[in-house]
C-alpha cells in the first residue's frame, strides 16, 4: 500500500498560499468553481492534470446509491472514466489520509489510473472531507514536494472545501427550485385539463389542494349557490371561509359548518345529506384527488331533491272503453278538488289561489270523474314539496272546435322543483304520471311540465269537452 510521501521542494512563499485561496470560491457554480481553482493549483506546482471526485449522492441527489463522481478534470484531454465503485483502490488510498502520493514505481499505481494517456508519473491524493478528494497528476517519478507542503496545502483545501460545500447547497437549491418549477408547470397543466372537463358538468364542484384553498371550481358552482361571481374568482380562496360564506342556502347554517368539518374528518370518499334553506336536500361528498404531483380533495355538489312522487295519491283512472260522459259544472269541480288542498295550504302558511276564466262554459260534458283524479293528483304533489309561496289551480279556454271547448288547465307551485336531468323521463319514471298521460292521450289531450329546479313547476293538462245540446224551447200549438 502507498504511504503518505515526504519529498524535498520548495516551501510555498505566502504570496502563492494567497493565489491559491483567491482561486477556491470564484463562483457557486461548482464546474467553474472547480475550473479555477485546478488551473491555480496545477500553474502554480507545474502539474500536468488534477481532477475533482464528490461522492455520487452528492451529484446525483441519492439516485447513485455508492460510488464516486468526476465532478471536474483539467484538461479534460485526460478524462476516460467519470464513476468508480466504492471498492476502487483509489477510495482505499485516501480513507485514512488526508495526503498520499503514488508513483508508477508502485504497484498500485496502474490500478489507480482513471485517465487516457497516463502510464508513468506519481499521483497526489488529497482527501476533501466527507465530500470526495482532489486528484493530481505529474509526469515526474518521484514527485518533487516538500513535507511543508502538505501542512501549507491543508488550509488552501480547508479553504476550497468550503467553497465546494457552497455550491453543492446551492446547486441543490437550483435542483429543488427547478422541481418545484416543472411541478407548478404539471400542475396548471393538470389544472387546466381539468378545467375544460369540469366546466362542461353540469354538477357544482370544487377542487382544493392539499392547502384547503380552491385550486378550481366550475360555472355550475356558482349558479347553484347564487354567486355573483365567476368560478375564476374562487381560486386561492380557503375553503373553510367559502364555506362561511355558503351557510345561508343551509336550513340550519351552524349545524351544517359542523358537519361539514365532520365530513372532512371521516375517512375518505364519504358524502353527507344536508337540507338547504329552500327545502332542498342536498348531497356533499369528498373524496381524496391525486394526480401527478398535485394531491387535494374533490367536493361534489349533488341535488337529491326527491322527485315529486306522483303515486302518493292512487289514481284509479277508467278504462277508454268504461269511461262515463257526464254533464258537470266545472267550477263546483274546482271547489270540490281545491277544498282539501286549500286547508292543508293555509295550515303551512301557503297562498291557495284557484281560478276559472269567465269565458269557460258552466256546464260541460266528459269524463269528468278522471279529470277529477288527476287534478286531485297534481294538488296533492304540488302541496307536498312547496313550503313557501303559493299553488294556484287555474282553467282558461284556448278554443272552440267541432268537438266542443278546448280548456288548458294549470297547476302552479313555487316548490322545490324538478331537476332538469329528471325532466325527459319524468312521465316513464313515475307510475301514476304515466298512467293519467296515457289517459289524456286517449283523450286527444296534452299533460307536459316546466320547472326550474328550487323555484317551481307548472303542470299543464289540455283537454277538449262537449256542451250539452240546447233544449228546444216548449211552444202552444197554434190555434
């Protein structure tokens, strides 16, 4: 094994320990600082190569899990490897020495060559901390250096180790600066993406970060809660003060703040009911979100409002073949159908209103025990899921045909509403619906539905109904 070397030159005058410590630092760039301090160092002791090795974790941020890195070499005429294992003999030459010297009159010297063009001369070891050693090459066997110099070269390195500490801190910071930088460019790109799909839902969402402020929301947010302000007006707002701000669509605000925070503290994806001010029954849920580098939570907004179910009331309509025409007086069947349903209004503090237009005959001819069921139907819908506001039962004509008189009945109600997905299905879905539209139908008549979900529906019912034939007028036979 190599031992450290005791060589007679020169001491270093102090003006050249001066160059040589002006050298190390220069800049934070660790290849120029290593570049000006190897060409200082090889100038002033007339060498013919020096080459700096960090440790790989050091270059590689742990990707490299042992071994050595050629951080820098002049001149690079020489460079044929740029990694050695942990177990090169190199390593084992500088472990325990902070100086070694090896000739070509060694027989280690041959293993230790990492360079292009070198077969004879001597190498100087110098170990650079924990960091990794500085490696030096001269053509001369033995090399000429003094014992002083190891002494005088110790506080030059002490010196350059330092600067080589510095640039690896902040070449990590540009590393973990740059990383940050491709990871906010991912995620706007992610955001982005996300936004053209969100945007095209039609259900309320909201996207938080890992922060609890809103990275992204959509139109249909904002509608649903009445906010005057686009969905881009959100971002970077916490979310426990945009809840705040909610809580007045709650029935009971307080209450649901609390529940809200229970939501997010029950384990992941759950969803919670909540009641809105407007009788609406709202569904929350949240689930975690993970994506590329982004990670955050998903709120959903769903409206579980309860389809008006029109079987609560059992419709027995007759058969097409079994139906009875009778004589009725449409406004004595207005009171008899809107008498029930107008006490139960009052009674929730509802306005009940009921009106037949003055051009609609008094008497009529059809099936009046039907129309009857339906409108007994549709009241008791209507009254069910309104808790404020009015339901107003109305008749007006629209026409007279050969048949009879064309009538256009209304239902009105400022109830919950129907939601518009519910709406193309809303006669196939509910029995009782469906059976009284197959009735009109037969009838040659129309049943059909406007509603705006939390504001209302309008039932319309269109049927044609006869007039009884005018009684000929009694007259004395003529004398």
């Amino acid at each position: 094994m190599a031992r450290p070397q005791q060589i007679s030159s020169p001491p270093f005058e102090p003006s050249l320990l001066y160059t040589l410590t002006l050298a190390s630092g220069t800049s934070l760039e660790l290849v120029a600082n290593c570049e000006t301090f190897l060409r200082a160092l090889l100038a002033q002791l007339h060498l013919s190569y020096g080459a700096i090795w960090l440790k790989s974790h050091y270059l590689t941020q742990g990707h490299q899990p042992s071994g050595f890195v050629l951080a820098h070499a002049v001149p690079e005429f020489f460079i044929r490897e740029s990694q050695i294992g942990p177990t090169h003999p190199l390593i084992d030459q500088t472990n325990g020495h902070p100086f070694t010297t090896i000739s070509s009159a060694d027989p280690l010297f041959e293993a230790c060559i990492t360079e292009a063009h070198i077969s004879r001369g001597s190498f100087l070891l110098a170990r650079l901390g924990e960091f990794g050693f500085l490696k030096l090459y001269t053509e001369d066997v033995p090399p000429l250096v003094d014992p002083d110099l190891f002494l005088s070269l110790k506080r030059v390195l002490l010196h350059f180790e330092a600067s080589v500490e510095r640039c690896l801190a902040y070449q990590y910071l540009l590393d973990e600066l740059g990383e940050r930088e491709r990871k906010e460019q991912r995620l706007a790109r992610m955001i982005a993406q996300l936004s053209t799909v969100l945007g095209s839902l039609d259900v309320p969402l909201l996207v938080e970060d890992d922060t609890h402020q809103i990275v992204l929301t959509n139109q249909a947010f904002c509608d649903f809660f009445d906010l005057s302000t686009p969905p881009d007006a959100l971002l970077g707002l916490a979310r426990t003060p945009l809840f705040h701000q909610l809580q007045s669509h709650f029935a009971n605000p307080d209450a649901a703040l609390h529940r809200l925070n229970d939501l997010f503290s029950a384990p992941l994806p759950s969803a919670m009911p909540f009641v809105l001010s407007d009788g609406r029954t709202l569904e929350i849920s949240c689930s975690p979100l993970v994506m590329d580098s982004f990670s955050g939570h998903l709120w959903q907004f769903n409206d579980r409002t309860p389809v008006p179910a029109l079987t609560a009331t059992p419709v027995a309509l007759e058969h097409p073949k079994a139906q009875a025409t009778t004589r009725f007086d449409l406004r004595d069947l207005f009171h008899t159908v809107s008498a029930k349903p107008k006490q139960q209004a009052e009674a929730k503090g509802l306005l009940f209103q009921q009106f037949v237009h003055d051009h609609v005959p008094h008497t009529l001819r059809g099936d009046v025990h039907n129309l009857e069921q339906i409108l007994t139907l549709l009241l008791h819908n209507a009254l069910r899921h309104t808790t404020q506001g009015h339901i107003i039962l109305t008749c007006v004509p629209i026409q007279q045909t050969e048949r009879g008189v064309m009538l256009q009945f209304a239902i009105a109600d400022t109830g919950c509403g129907i939601p518009q997905a519910h709406l193309p299905t809303l006669f196939e879905e509910a029995h009782a619906l469906a059976h009284a539209q197959q009735w009109v139908q037969n009838q040659k008549g129309q049943l059909s539905v406007q509603s705006v979900a939390g504001r209302g529906s309008v039932f319309t019912l269109v049927l044609t109904f006869g007039q009884p034939t005018p009684q000929p007028t009694a007259t004395s036979p003529e004398p």
